[in-house]
C-alpha cells in the first residue's frame, strides 16, 4: 500500500506555462519544489467527466503506474483534490516522431530499423507485462527533446487495457488507417493488434506514405479487414527485401501467424549490420512522408470539428428526444445516431456498387502507384509548404 501524502499538489509542485488542453482537462509545465524536476501535469476536472470516463481515467493511471520502461512515458504521482485530479508525468517536449524525420536532410534503413526495434523491445516488455495499448499511432509516438538522438516514448495509455480483462466482444477503438483487422471484425484478439499498427508505422517509415488508405472509410477498413496493400516498385524498389519481409510477418490478416514481438526482434531484418543499412537510402521518401505527415495534421483538425458537431448534434437529439411521448419514435433517433458514427456498418447501395469495382482499382494501383489513394498526395501541391 503507498503511504498517504502529506502534502497537497500546489505544496509540491510549482506551476508554470500551459502546455495543451482538452475538452477536459488542461496540461501545464509543474516543477518539483524539492527535486526541481521538471514535469508535465495534466490537471482534469473531473466535475466533466462521466461515471464511464472517470473508469477509464483509472485504467490508465493504474496501467501506467504498473509499467517502468525507458520507451513508455512515465508515471510520477497522481493527486485527486476535490473537483480536480492531477496527473503528474514525465516531460516530453520533443514533439511527435514522424515531425522530426520529416525535417531531415538524410535519412536511412538502419535510423528506421532502430525506431523500430526500440519499439519492439518495448512492446515486448509491455506484453510481458500482459498489457496491450491498441491505439499505437505516429501521433503516440513522442520524442523526450529537440537533440536529434533524443529517446522516443510510446504515448496516450487511454485505450489500454490489461490482456486478462479482454472481452469477447470488445468495443472498437483504435485509429483508422492503424487498427487492426481483428478489430474491425469484431473478433476476439489480444497483444497482437499492437503488432499491426506498429508495422503500419513501420511501412510509412520506410516509404513516406501508409499501406491503407481511403478518403472514404468504409472502403478504408474493407481494404485493411482484406490486408490489401502493396510494395510498389518506384517506392520501394532499393528498399532491402529483409524490411519487407518483416513488414510482412507483421501485416498479417491471419492474427494467429502475425509474428509476436520476441519474433520479430530475432528477425533479420533488426539483426542486419549497420554498415548494410547505412548504404539503403531512405532520403527520398521524406519527401513523400512530409506531404503524408501535413495531410495528417490537417485531417486531424478537420476531424476534430466534426467530433464536436457531432457530440452537439448528440446533445440535441437527446434533449430533443426529452420532449417526445413515443419511446419508439426516441428509440429509433438514437439508433441512427449510434449508426452514424460507425461509418464500418454503414453499407448503402452505393458504396456496395463501389466496391464491386475494387479488384479492377487494385489492379491498376498494384501496377501504377500514381493512381494509389495514398501516393495522389504526392500531386497535391498544396501540401509542399504545410
């Protein structure tokens, strides 16, 4: 059992700039008043938070106290006072992964094999410790300070969970474009969805660009429930085939013959000698990786906006459906709600049409990448200067 503290958040720790902020919560820059340690608290009110959001809040402080790893942020101190609970972490001011390789002059296999076999250890551990993140995206992956050999550090605990409390049917969660097929089945999974985003991250490292993409995400996640993907000749021809035969083992829509971690850190790949990697340059594909990462940040916010439109338009219907005297007439306004944002089992005459097209697209996308969803943004000259 810890011992109680005696001191309060404010006696500890002395506050300075904000950070960040969320819907709710606010990140700001505390020292320690003792240590001088420089930290980062995210400060929640927890008057804004569900009974099921303040359960989850408690998942993830628990998750990251139980885990000491020098790749996973860490966890200092928490301190629940009143209306507000303080979250006291490590400080990362490094900002995110795929934003520092984009500002490289140079750029080869061996950096990239690396930032993967760091995060394979630490997925090792992390599943050792029968724990699985299922959210591993590049904006997950943070880096400890500007110095360009600066540690990177697996982010944002919100949707682990440990291995042993995984139901059958979980609830989806993950990120589009990251989350494994699995998921999007609704099939019974465990640490191995971790693997499959990880070797996402690992084909845009490599290439600049993701193996899945869509504008339209219902055709997004038949591509990834289908593993359909490709190695395209003009991106990926000097590329070592040891690093596609790894993104292989790890792309793999058969979960039960996607390779673990411990697998894959004894790959060939990650055991390759320096020297080889070195002389595989990778240069060219920041180019494509900078236009890759700007239309990333610009859908982010983008999503961001809707996110609020529709939790508002949630917030209507419910106080609209107050007011109503048929429960059925209620029953079916929120069911299209809850629909509407699982656009998966949104399957209309259209998109059913649009699909019965995709084998002729995947031929054409397999043979000439200019026409692939994904490698389009390349003549988007728009994004040169984002």
């Amino acid at each position: 059992m810890k011992p109680m503290k005696t001191k309060t958040f404010a006696q500890t720790y002395n506050v300075g700039r904000e950070l960040g902020s969320g819907a709710f919560s606010t990140v700001l820059l505390a020292t320690h008043v003792d240590t001088s340690l420089e930290t980062a608290v995210k400060v929640v009110s927890k008057t804004k938070l569900s009974d099921d959001d303040y359960a989850s809040l408690m998942t993830e402080i628990h998750i990251l106290s139980a885990l000491d790893h020098p790749h996973i942020i860490k966890l200092y101190e928490t301190f629940d006072e009143g209306s507000e609970f303080y979250i006291v972490t490590e400080l990362v001011e490094g900002g995110e992964l795929f934003d520092r390789i984009v500002k490289k002059a140079h750029y080869n296999e061996k950096e990239a094999r690396d930032l993967i076999k760091s995060l394979l250890e630490t997925l090792k551990y992390m599943h050792g410790s029968g724990i699985v993140h299922r959210d591993l995206k590049p904006e997950n992956l943070l880096l400890t300070s500007d110095a360009d050999d600066a540690e990177v550090k697996i982010a944002d605990f919100g949707f682990a969970k440990k291995v042993r409390d995984l139901l059958p049917k979980e609830t989806a969660c993950g990120t589009p474009g990251y989350v494994a097929p699995e998921i999007l089945r609704g099939d019974r999974y465990n640490c191995e969805v971790d693997i499959w985003s990880l070797g996402v991250i690992c084909y845009v490292l490599l290439a600049g660009y993701p193996p899945f993409y869509d504008e339209d995400q219902r055709r997004l996640f038949k591509k990834i429930k289908e593993g359909r993907y490709y190695f395209h000749e003009d991106y990926w021809g000097s590329t070592s085939q040891e690093a596609i035969d790894l993104i292989r083992k790890m792309l793999c829509v058969d979960q039960s013959k996607r390779w673990s971690a411990e697998q894959l850190l004894n790959h060939e790949w990650i055991k390759m000698g320096d020297e080889t990697l070195e002389g595989k340059d990778l240069t060219n594909s920041i180019a494509v990786m900078r236009k890759f990462n700007a239309r990333r940040r610009l859908k982010a916010a983008a999503d961001a906006i809707i996110m609020t439109n529709r939790m508002n338009r949630m917030m209507n219907a419910t106080k609209a459906a107050a007011k109503l005297t048929r429960g059925t007439s209620v029953k079916i306004s929120l069911v299209q709600l809850e629909l509407e944002s699982d656009s998966d089992k949104l399957l209309t005459n259209e998109s059913m049409s649009e699909d019965s097209n995709q084998s002729m697209l995947d031929a054409i996308y397999s043979k000439d990448p200019m026409y692939h969803p994904a490698i389009a943004l390349l003549n988007d000259k728009s994004l040169d200067t984002a």
